[in-house]
C-alpha cells in the first residue's frame, strides 16, 4: 500500500507500528460434490491500523483486492481499526 508495516498473526511480544496491516487466519470454505471437496478457499481477516480516521485511499485499495468484503470499523487503544474479509 506504500507505507507501514504488514503483520501475519504477530506474537504478543511483537511491538506493532502504525499505520500497518495485521491479518490472520480465520477459517476455510469447502465445497462438497459427490461427498468429496472440489474446492478449499482459506479465509483471512485483514485489519488496517492507523491513527488517521480519514485513509479513505488505503481503504479503497484494500476493498478492491479480489474476494474482499468490509466487515467493521472498530476504535481500540486511540487507534482506527478496518477489519475486512478476503478469501485466498
């Protein structure tokens, strides 16, 4: 996105910087045919973290990665949080 950090399920002896993008694994859909799976797309949560409640541009180009939803806008420890859902 051209600035900050990005976090993959960060240990809480991580020191997170700000702006950044934290995701994590947060479950899997599986498509059944005939009682055997055809298709497994892994599910992931992305937030992005920032002081700023304005970043309507780094939003924008989240929510335009393919497979990608807007789940909530979240406030925790004076900090902005936009948690979105993307499959992979």
């Amino acid at each position: 996105m051209g600035e900050g950090k990005v976090y993959f399920q960060p240990p809480p002896s991580v020191t997170v910087e700000e702006p950044c993008i934290i995701y994590h694994r947060d479950a899997a859909d599986t498509k059944f045919a005939d009682n055997a799976p055809y298709r497994y797309t892994q599910r992931y949560t992305v937030i992005y973290v920032d002081r700023r409640p304005d970043r309507e541009d780094i939003l924008a180009k989240i929510a335009a990665l393919p497979m990608c939803l807007y789940q909530r806008w979240y406030t925790a420890n004076n900090l902005n949080h936009d948690a979105f859902v993307l499959y992979f």
